[in-house]
C-alpha cells in the first residue's frame, strides 16, 4: 500500500475527529447555557452520539 494514501487517510481520520468534537463542544455550551430543562434534555440526547465517537464507540 501506498504510504501517502495511508498518511492521506490519518490526515481524513483526524479531521473527522476534528470535526466531531467541535460540534461537540458547540452542543456541551448550548447546553450550559441553556436554562430550560426540556432544551438541557434535548441537548444531552444530541450530545450522546457525538461523544460516543470522540470515545472511538460505535
């Protein structure tokens, strides 16, 4: 196998992860500020899936 396609698919991994835990971060902050009980709830279960993946869990 190619090394620049694996060094290529790393670079792919790590932005994804990248990207996950934006999003993730962008939720948990939502869901600080949040001052309704039914939106933290809302925010917690769109949360799960996102840290489920930072933790490499499928």
């Amino acid at each position: 196998m190619n090394v620049s396609m694996i060094m290529f698919n790393q670079w792919i991994t790590y932005g994804y992860y990248a990207m996950t835990f934006v999003f993730a971060l962008a939720l948990a902050w939502n869901l600080w500020k949040s001052k309704d009980p039914q939106e933290s709830i809302l925010y917690v279960v769109i949360l799960i899936p996102f840290v489920l993946r930072l933790l490499r869990l499928k």
